[in-house]
C-alpha cells in the first residue's frame, strides 16, 4: 500500500510526463484497436444471421444452366427432392435501383425476395417488422425494407413512421430496418404474389437454403449433382453440362490478403513507435531519479523492491492509456462507421464493429506494451550503484544522446518512412487512377442490361425486339445515341489471323452494334467503320491498334481475315474492314487489371437473351436512366427491372475505395511522424537538459550560440540519417505488399521515396530545433551557481 501511495504522488508530482505517456498511448492503442477492427470485420465478417454457416445461395454453372428448362423448375427440384435442407427461400441478384427519399435519390442495390426470406437468414429488425406471411394485401402500398448502412447514408438515421420511398417509378412503404451487415444487397421487396409456387411474375430467382442439421457440405454437394441428373434425364437435356454449386452467404476476405497485411503491419509499426517513446520517457525518467534509487538503496530498500516501483508505476499509466485507448478506439470505430464509403468492399473491408476480440487485442496490447516498456527501465534501475550517483554534481559537462536511446529513436523514424512512403504511394496511385484515359469520352454514356424471355432467343422475334427497343429508346430527347455490345467467350478462346496464322490470347470478343464505335466516340483510324448498310450482312470485323500490331506486325490488317477461336475453331472466317484506336471497354472488371486488345464483330443480327445497351445521353443522367427503365420493361414485361447505370459508376467507385486506402494510410503515416518527431523532441529535450552546464561552460569559454546548436543539430541529424537509411529499405520491400493497388506505378518509386524522407527530415529536424534553442539561451553565470 505504501508503494503504491509513494507511486501516486510521484507521478502527481510529473503532471507533463504523465500527460505524455498517456496520450501517446491512448492515441496509439486507439488507433490499433480500431485497425484491429477493420480487420476484425475481414476475419469475421459480422453478419446478422443465425448458424450463418449453415446458409447457402445455390447457383447454376455449365452449359445447361441456360437450358429451355426454367428457373423454376430447377428451384422445385431443390426444394422438394434435394433433401439438403431445413428451409429454401428465393431471391434475385440485386439490382441497380434509383431510391428516392425525402432528402435524396441515391442508387443501391434492390433485392427482390420471398416472403420468408428474413425468417430463413434469422433476421430481427432494429426497427419496424419484416415481411409478413401473405405480403401486403390488396390495397395497401407495396413494402420495402432498407438495411441500417443504407438508411444511415441516404437518410441520416431519421425516423421511419409513414416513410415511404419510390425505387424507380414505384413507391414503397418503409416498414422495417435491417440490421448492419446484410450480404444480400441494401434494400429488399417482395416478389409478386405466388411466385414461390408458381414461377410466375419473374423470369429468374436463386434459391437460398439452409442445410438440415448434420448434413456436410460435401453431403449437400452430392445430392445437389444427383438432382442435377435427374434433371438432365426428365426434361431431355441429355449430357449437356449442367449442376448446381453452394456459395456460402459470408463473404470471402482472401482475396485481400495482403493488404490487410499491410493495413496491419502499419497498425503494429504505430505501436512500435509509440511503445518506443514510452521506453525513452521511463528511461529518461529512471536516469533523473537515479540519486532517489541510490539513496534508497543505501538505506536499505533492495533491488527487486526498486524493479516492482518501475513496474507499479507503469503499470499506473498503461491503465490509464488502456483506458484513453478504448475511448479512442469507440470513437474510432463509430467514426468509421458514419464515413465509410460503401464501395470499400471493393478492397476487402467490411464496416467495422467492436466486439470481445478488439476489446480483448486491446486489453492485450496494454499488457504487452507495458511489460516490454517497463522491463528495459526496470533493468537500468535495478543496476544502479548506490555511491555513484550520491557523488554527482547537478549536471554533466560532457558526454553524448546515451546508447540506451538511439537504436528506439532509429525505429521510430524507419517505421515513419515506411508509412509515409505507402500513404505517398496510394495517393499517387488514386490520383493516376482517377484521371485515366479510356480512349473515349466515358461522361455522359449510360449502360443497361435487360434480358429476353427464354422462349424468343435465337429466334427471328429477338431480332425484331431489339430493334423495338433500340428505336423507342432513340425517341428520348435526352438520347444522342444507342448502341447494343455483348461480351462472348468462344469455345476456343483466342484470335487467329491469316497472317502466317499468327494467334493471340483474348477472354472474349464483342459482338456490337454498327453505331457503337460511333456512340462511345472511338475514332477509326484506318479503314472505315461499321454502317447501318452492313447490318444483316455474314459479318464483319474491326480490331484496335493493340490487336492490329500482334496480328498484322508492320502490315495493314484493312481487307485481311480473321477468325474467332484456335485453329480448332470452325472455319469461319470474317473480313477486317477497319482498325479503332484503343480503348479500355473494362466496364465492371478492375481498372487495374491489363487491357486485353479489342475485337469487334458485326453480327448478322442479335437473337441472344441478354441484351448489353449503351445510350450517350445529353444531361439529367437519374431521369434519364429512370425513363429508359421504362422503356425496357414496357417492352419485355414481367420480371425484376432492367439494370440501368452510368458507364462510370463502377469505376468511380473503385477510385473512392482507393481514396479511401490511400487516407487510411495517410492518418498512419501523419500520426507515425507525429510520435516519432515527439519521440526526437522528448530525448533531445532531456538531454539537453542533462548537459546545460555544459552548454554554460561553453559558452563561457567563447562559444558562439550557433555552435552550440551546431552540437544538439548535429546528434539528431545522425539518428534522422540512420533511420531514413533503415527506413528507406524496409519501405521498398514493405511496399510490395500493396503492388496490386499501385497501377502503373513502381512500388520502389523514387518520387515517393524521397518526398516522405523529405517530410519526415523536416518535421524532425523542427522537433531537434526546439531543444536545441533552449540549449543556445544557458546562461553560464546562472548555471555554474546552481552547482
């Protein structure tokens, strides 16, 4: 008890140490905590569903999946003779939505489900209800629920009593809101009545089961390839391929993997850093009261005695950080919360949440942190000579930074480099990302995806319904242009020329329409383009630069033949009439993926199910896009609504995630340059103290006050130097971990490089400054009184 009073008042007496020792702490370990969470929510992604592990989504794959065997049919064979589950829901892929509310119209995804969609994921609302049995009734308004993140973002959490909400040119009543973590899009209604029954008022839907208690996923499996037989057998699909495939409803994060390693290897350097200031302030600490250490020792206290008061007293300010850190770290995480953007999950990250194992990391840490930061000081007391320090002056008149200090101030501003190089390098990368070329005027251009029913495809009616739509979509005002586009695989992927049979690799080609160069505005530069004469004609060909260089080397490729697949495919070949500059036509994929060349086909008509449109449209893009919704379901009625979305939608939402990384990375490495130039500042400082006699017998002895500078410059320079040196090394390897992001950008770049040891020299040669001015004021004469 006398220990611990004794520990009190001495740290009562260090207002200023104990002030700098727990903010330090707290901000790191609140910076810590919240990373953790970040990567907390990847681990274990939190999802407000009950035995999560036991849901599925059930997808179709193979060449049957698109078989004249409906959806429905598929379902009912999961549904009523799998015998893998405990319960079967439907629902669609989500699609892009206009929700408009009181505040603002926001674009998310809108999910169509049954109606016992919510009690099959065990689902409670954090407000209103959910779905009924029945649905809504006859006369009543249709029903939306919303998840939390969307109402948040788009509607500041206001109260939803009588709010409704119009998705497209429907309005909805809001009866409930989801909670956090919803997989499955962001807002949900009802399918029309009876679909579960019957399959009518929809053209596709997925199932999503619940596996029965003790069946594997392996067992699932098995029978979900036995049902796909015997589908094959009933309806007459022959050998044609055709299964189905379990996905689990929680997301996936290894796709990620490294840069979650690098989000969290610049958590632990921040903790590096901090826990490296805390050891120089406790040994800076030890060394002015070793005359204390001395003389209690002499009066008989011993050394494990003086080691448990080091531990006590850090111990006193690790709970005091422990606990600043866990304030930090809630409002680190509910900051995270309300500014997270929702297209972060592009990167990996889900939204975070505090739970038992961040608190745990949290708890955890302190411990570490205080048992590593008080072991060296603990040790530097326990080896003080009793009669030594009782026979010092009260001060030094030489000596240099002590040993002790230098290897933790070396770290502190190696990990700064590093950080300060990543966040440099993500804020290049996010810039050249946002202004790239896509050889085309993207702004302005509109997509939309709609599909035929199954029974008109390759049919003589497909042709004459795309031209229906193309036509009345065309009679927009707002509408400059439209073209259609479809992206298609080849049996043999790949593209062969007639030019010594030279082949390139290609995932797909594109069949298009003959204004779609002319309505995304890719110029033609050789040859000429496709014209509404050719149309109807056995096809033709125009390939870009890159496909014209690998295919035609050195020759004009205009009037040369060319055909779609290996030298297996069949033997059809079609005629080049032009070559288009290049362009990135990566629509959904990442930007940061290399661009294959450019292939297009002018077919002899479109009779596929899925139509791919491209409209250019003059302003009011959200009116716009609502009324060429209409448009296309007036023309293939029934079913969910057409996707409609700007060109440029999903790119910028993969430039606003990088923005994101790159800010993350910002705030590590500012607030690693903040600890590490107050880590410099603090050793200086003392030292400098230490050695005011003799600065005063220096200038005594004809100093002038630039020397003396010169002195406390000089010593800090050297740390700076060692640490950038360290730094700039581990910066080059460690950056590797984020290559993926960087596009078009070396993760050894120099600009970056030399910017953040720049930064970091000035800021800590500021920080050497400071002390080193108070070293330029000793007055000698008031100095050697004191001794």
């Amino acid at each position: 008890m006398y220990q611990t009073r004794f520990v009190l008042h001495s740290l009562r007496r260090s207002p200023g140490f104990v002030f700098a020792v727990v903010l330090s702490l707290g901000l790191s370990l609140g910076l810590a905590c919240t990373t953790f969470a970040i990567l907390d929510a990847v681990i274990h992604p939190f999802v407000p569903y009950r035995d999560a592990d036991e849901l599925f989504s059930v997808a179709q794959w193979g060449d049957g999946a698109s078989h004249e065997v409906g959806w429905f049919e598929k379902y009912l064979e999961i549904r009523d003779r799998s015998g893998i589950h405990d319960g079967v829901e439907l629902y669609t892929y989500g699609y892009w939505g206009d929700v408009a509310g009181p505040t603002a119209t926001v674009r998310t995804s809108v999910v169509r489900v049954s109606e016992n969609f919510f009690d099959l994921l065990g689902v409670t609302p954090v407000r209103g209800r959910l779905f009924r049995p029945g649905g809504f009734q006859a006369g009543e308004s249709p029903e939306i629920v919303l998840s939390e993140e969307f109402w948040r973002h788009a509607f500041g959490e206001r109260e939803f009593e009588d709010a409704a909400v119009t998705v497209d040119d429907a309005t909805f009543e809001v009866i409930g809101i989801a909670p956090a973590g919803m997989s499955i899009g962001d807002a949900w209604v009802l399918f029309p009545r009876g679909v579960a029954e019957s399959g009518a008022g929809t053209r596709v839907a997925r199932p999503i089961v619940r596996l029965r208690d003790g069946l594997s996923r392996e067992q699932a499996d098995q029978a979900l390839a036995r049902a796909a037989t015997r589908l094959r057998r009933e309806h007459g699909m022959g050998e044609e391929d055709f299964s189905y495939r379990l996905s689990s409803i929680i997301p996936d994060p290894l796709r990620f993997k490294r840069f979650h390693a690098a989000i969290a290897g610049g958590a632990f350097t921040i903790l590096l850093i901090a826990w490296g200031n805390l050891v120089n302030m406790l040994l800076a600490r030890g060394v002015d009261r070793r005359r204390d250490v001395a003389l209690k020792m002499a009066l008989g206290a011993g050394r494990s005695r003086v080691v448990q008061q080091v531990f006590l007293e850090v111990g006193f300010l690790g709970l005091g950080g422990g606990l600043l850190g866990a304030v930090f770290a809630v409002w680190g995480v509910e900051i995270l919360i309300h500014n997270l953007p929702p297209e972060i999950r592009l990167i990996g990250i889900f939204e975070p949440h505090l739970s038992w194992r961040v608190y745990g990391f949290g708890l955890f840490t302190t411990i570490l942190a205080m048992t590593l930061s008080g072991a060296l000081p603990a040790v530097a007391a326990a080896k003080v000579d009793p009669a030594e320090p009782l026979q010092d002056s009260s001060g030094t008149t030489t000596g240099r930074l002590s040993r002790s200090y230098n290897p933790l101030v070396i770290t502190a501003v190696a990990g700064s480099i590093v950080l300060l190089m990543g966040a440099g390098l993500l804020f290049k990368a996010a810039r050249r990302v946002a202004q790239y070329e896509f050889g085309f005027d993207a702004t302005g251009l509109v997509s939309a995806r709609t599909w035929l029913p199954v029974e008109m495809c390759d049919t003589p009616e497909a042709h004459e319904a795309v031209g229906r739509m193309v036509a009345r979509l065309e009679t927009i005002p707002e509408v400059e242009d439209v073209a259609l586009m479809s992206a298609v695989m080849p049996e043999k992927a790949g593209v062969l020329s007639d030019h010594d049979n030279r082949f390139i690799n290609l995932k797909y080609y594109r069949t298009v329409s003959s204004s779609f160069l002319e309505t995304l505005g890719i110029p033609i530069m050789r040859g000429r383009d496709f014209s509404v004469a050719d149309e109807g004609s056995s096809g033709l060909v125009i390939v870009d630069e890159d496909a014209a260089r690998a295919l035609w080397p050195g020759t004009d490729p205009v009037g040369r033949m060319i055909k779609l697949g290996g030298v297996e495919a069949p033997d059809i070949w079609y005629p080049v009439v032009g070559v288009a500059r290049t362009a990135s036509l990566f629509f959904e994929e990442d930007p940061y993926l290399e661009n294959e060349p450019n292939v297009f086909l002018l077919p002899e008509q479109f009779s596929g199910r899925s139509m791919h449109l491209v409209a250019r449209v003059t302003e009011d893009e959200p009116r716009v896009s609502l009324e060429i919704k209409r448009v296309l379901k007036d023309l293939v009625p029934g079913g969910h609504a057409p996707f409609v979305w700007p060109w440029l939608m999903f790119f910028d939402n993969m430039v606003a995630a990088r923005e994101f990384m790159a800010r993350l990375f910002g705030l590590f490495g500012l607030f690693a340059l903040f600890l590490s130039s107050m880590g410099l500042y603090s050793v200086l400082s003392y030292a400098v103290g230490r050695r005011m006699r003799e600065f005063g017998v220096r200038v005594a002895l004809g100093a002038q006050r630039p020397d003396i500078m010169r002195l406390v410059l000089g010593e800090g320079t050297v740390l700076i130097l060692a640490g950038i040196a360290i730094g700039a090394v581990s910066a080059m390897w460690s950056a590797q971990l984020l290559s993926h992001w960087l596009y078009d950008i070396n993760p050894t770049d120099v600009v970056a490089l030399v910017s953040a040891e720049l930064i970091l020299s000035v800021v800590s040669l500021i920080a050497c400054a400071l002390p080193g001015l108070r070293a330029t004021r000793a007055d000698p004469l008031d100095i050697l009184r004191a001794t």
